[in-house]
C-alpha cells in the first residue's frame, strides 16, 4: 500500500486570501500580518536587486519589522493565477514604497502547506499608474 500524503493542499481561492493577507498587511503597515502568509522555512529572492533572505523572521524584517506601522507602503494585485495540481501561483503586482518609489512586477510563489514557501519576484520601476505601464507594452 501507498502512504497517505500529509501535504496540505490549497484551493485558489484559499490562495487569494494568502495573497491578500500579504498585501494588506504590507499595506496596513502590519509586518507579522504579512510574514504570517509565509512558511518558517521560505526563500524569497528578489531578482532585480539579487536580494534573497530565508525564514519568515526576515520577511518580518524586509516588511518593516517592529517598526513597520510608520513605513509606508502600498502593495496591490492586478492578477492572480493558480495552478492548484502543481500548488504554484503567479501574481501581478504594484509595489510603492514612501509614495516616491513604486514598482511593476510578477511573484512566482510556491505553496507548501497551506503557506508561501518560496517567492520569486521580478519588476521595473516606473512612475505610470498599472493601466499606463501595461498600455505600454511593457
């Protein structure tokens, strides 16, 4: 006989509410609300910058911290898609940080039991609203 799988699936409607609790808290000023959408173990690399940091415990740092109700920050998704087979989402995002920079992008998100595990993300900076940068062709 096969043993059981004890790997958590999610739905991609579950997946949303993941990716909604990140941007809200990042956008909320709320660091732990944010790092909670992460796994203890997640590797998220940002490729522009070639940043990586490990742990949810960083990603509490990278969003902020203890200090993270007086930074400001707005994050907002454009487009969310699935692969629930696979548990591997793709997300469309603006990022602005201290309403003087602000980014276009897409995350690629692995999820493992129920939580990010791993986080690419891959974005311009640009000063056009979501609508003018995709009109672009960018």
């Amino acid at each position: 006989m096969y043993a059981s799988s004890s790997v958590q699936k999610i739905s991609t409607v579950e997946f949303r509410q993941l990716a909604d609790k990140i941007s809200a808290g990042w956008s909320e000023g709320n660091a732990k609300k944010a790092a909670s959408a992460f796994s203890e173990d997640v590797v998220f690399f940002e490729t522009v910058d070639n940043l990586k940091f490990s742990g949810r415990e960083a990603i509490y740092q990278y969003s902020g911290g203890d200090d993270s109700s007086s930074v400001d920050m707005n994050m907002s998704w454009h487009n969310l898609v699935f692969d629930e087979e696979k548990q591997l989402g793709f997300g469309e995002f603006t990022f602005q940080l201290n309403s003087s920079y602000q980014i276009h992008g897409v995350a690629s998100m692995t999820v493992l039991n129920g939580l990010i595990s791993s986080w690419r993300q891959y974005y311009v900076e640009s000063p056009l609203p979501w609508n003018g940068f995709v009109d672009m062709g960018v």
